[in-house]
C-alpha cells in the first residue's frame, strides 16, 4: 500500500444556499455520532468492489500506512498504533476489525439522546458527492450508502448521493458543501508527521484542515479542545530529534488519540488489478519518493503471471521480508 485513505470529516458544512448546515455540523461535534460511525460502519463490500479475492486485505485502521516506517526492533509502526486503539478485534482473516454492531448502535443511542437535546433532528442527512455522468462512482457510492445505513439505520443517518459537473474542490470543498470527503494521502518522506501535520489544528498548511475538514473554523469548544490536544501530542512528538523509537512512540499515541475520539475514521488502503507479465514483488518497494520508477532487475514471464504464482511471490515475499 502506498497511500493510506480516510474518512475526513467536514465539520463546518454549509447548505447549497450557503447557510450553514447546523444539523449536520452539531452532530458531527458529538462524539458518540462520530464514534456510531466509526464503529458501527462496515465497509467489507466496499473493499470487496476493489478486491473480490481478498477485501479484507485493504482494511485500513491507521491514519498512516502500514509498511512505512519500524521500531528499532522491527515493530511496524502501525502495528504499534493499532495496539493503542479501542476495541479493535484480532485479525482472523474473515472479519473487519474495527466493525463492532453492539458498540455502534450503543453509541447510536448515547448519540440520539445527546443530540436531541441540542434539537438535532434525525435521521441526520450525510451528503456524498459523486461526479455527474460516472457509473463506476454511483455504484461505489450506492454501496457505500448501504454500509452507512445497513446498522446504524436509515433513521439514523441519510446517506445522500450528490453531483458535481466537474471540480469537486471548486463546487464542493471550496464552498464547503460536503459532510465527508473520502480521500488518501501518500508520503512524501520518511517520517510520521508527513502524514499527521496534513490534520493539525491552527495550522495554514495543514491541507486536510484547511481544504477538507474546516477544523480551524470550528466553534464547539470540546472539539476545539480534542484537535488542539492531538496537536500538541503531534507537535510533541515531532521536536524529538536524539531517539527516533521515543519519536515514533509519541506519534503513535497522537495518532491513536485522533482516532480513538474518531476525529477522522481510516478506510482503505489502495488496490489495483491487473493482468501482468512482471513480477511486482521483484522490483523496487520504495514508498516514497521515485525510486519505484527504476526499470532494474525486474522478474518477467513470456506468459502472463497466474493467481496461484502471484500468490508463491508474496510467500517468498514474506519470507524474506
């Protein structure tokens, strides 16, 4: 995986007409609705449209990307984060493991009591923006609106398929229009705080605040107060210069802080089929930078590859790894 996707939340969300969604952006403040979706969304058929054989392969539980960076020891710092999230069941190779029905729809109730005393009416709208004409794109969003709604309950939550003509960021993002953007970000260099400062709070240059969630425009003081610790965790974490294992540690438990309080909801990691006569494992692996671009030493076949020796590939991958 080169790039680790998301779920970003919008949390200064406006109508069409340019008023703000007020229904829409004080539920997204409540973390019991934040964490209802965390945890009572399943996104297995999602995957499954990516990946018939193996969906469960591109199940993403991190805000950055397994295989990216290591402990000292070889612990893989993902691993390591994932050690410090909530309610995250052991891998079995059949399930998701952050999906959890009873958690999602007790914290499904928590959230409609909470909000209804703050006049929320449900089922809160989710608008979903696709673009105008593409098939592939209203087939992804139909089944992503019944994972959305499949436990939780159409009462619940109203998964709304819009469209834009032809520029998501100027007719959707700019004027703040959607209530999630599912997007990626793969990394430019080595370190954890290329993937965590795209989310900080108080920041011109963190891109997802500034272009995607609206957090720096936020005026609920207890989610003020959520993104203003993970940033401290992060900026913590990012002046440790003399130990890179005390520096990974510190990023590790802001990242879990983020998603343990479901501030951003990590969905997939990318996948793409192909008929191929190369040997993938075989070339470069760099996951940032160009070296991957290098035509060297690869493995090729006069025939295209079969499943089962792709399958030998990433055995003696593993192996060797």
């Amino acid at each position: 995986p080169k790039h680790s996707s998301q779920i970003h939340f919008n949390f200064v969300k406006n109508n069409p007409d340019g008023t703000p969604d007020t229904n829409w952006n004080t539920a997204v403040t409540s973390e019991a609705f934040r964490k209802a979706l965390y945890y009572g969304v399943n996104l297995e058929t999602t995957w499954a449209r990516l990946n018939q054989v193996n969906p469960l392969n591109l199940e993403n539980l991190c805000f950055t990307m397994k295989g990216f960076l290591y402990f000292s020891d070889g612990t893989d710092y993902t691993d390591r984060v994932i050690e410090k999230l909530d309610n995250i069941r052991p891998y079995d190779g059949e399930h998701a493991r952050r999906f959890n029905e009873l958690l999602g729809l007790e914290y499904r109730d928590k959230a409609i009591e909470e909000l209804t005393a703050k006049g929320v009416t449900f089922p809160v709208g989710i608008d979903y923006y696709i673009k105008a004409g593409s098939a592939t794109a209203l087939d992804a969003a139909t089944v992503l609106k019944e994972n959305f709604e499949r436990t939780l309950g159409s009462d619940y939550v109203s998964f709304n398929i819009k469209e834009y003509i032809s520029s998501l960021g100027q007719e959707v993002r700019a004027p703040r229009l959607h209530s999630f953007t599912g997007t990626g970000w793969g990394a430019d260099y080595g370190d954890v705080e290329n993937f965590l400062d795209q989310i900080v709070y108080g920041d011109d240059n963190a891109y997802y605040a500034n272009n995607y969630t609206n957090i720096n425009d936020l005026t609920d003081p207890d989610t003020i107060a959520l993104f203003e610790e993970f940033t401290r965790m992060e900026r913590e974490a990012k002046n440790i210069f003399d130990d890179l294992d005390a520096r990974y540690e510190k990023f590790a438990e802001a990242e879990a802080f983020l998603l343990n309080h479901a501030l951003s909801i990590p969905s997939n990691y990318e996948n793409a089929w192909q008929m191929t006569k190369i040997n993938d494992y075989s070339k470069m692996n760099a996951l940032y930078g160009c070296q991957n671009y290098t035509y060297k030493n690869w493995e090729t076949s006069t025939e295209p590859y079969t499943a089962e020796a792709y399958a030998q590939f990433v055995e003696n991958f593993n192996a060797n790894s």
